[in-house]
C-alpha cells in the first residue's frame, strides 16, 4: 500500500507543475492500492482551488 500526500494529488491535477508527468505516469502504471487522509484531502482542495481554479477542481 501506497500512502500519497498532497503534492503527488495536486502535480497530477495541475498540468503546469513541474512534477505533472512523472505523476501521470505513475499513477497509469502503478497496480498497488493507494491510500490518503482526509486532512490531505482537504489540504488538496483548498490549494488547487488557488492553483487551477474552482471550476476546475470540481470537474
């Protein structure tokens, strides 16, 4: 199992970090459960929001 943090959710939510495409290609080749929390969850939302925008976080 796979504990993943803020930063690995918002580089694969935001195409223009740095980190996007290692992150889209692990998580299209990784075959290990995957699991978070809900305070990172929270810290996720709260930061794309500023990084990508609303309506795109909640798409």
């Amino acid at each position: 199992m796979i504990l993943v943090d803020a930063g690995a959710w918002l580089a694969l939510a935001d195409k223009g970090d740095a980190y996007h495409a290692r992150c889209v290609a692990f998580f299209r080749s990784n075959r290990e459960p995957l699991m978070t929390t809900y305070p990172v969850l929270v810290e996720c939302v709260h930061l794309m929001f500023r990084r990508i925008g609303v309506t795109k976080t909640l798409a």
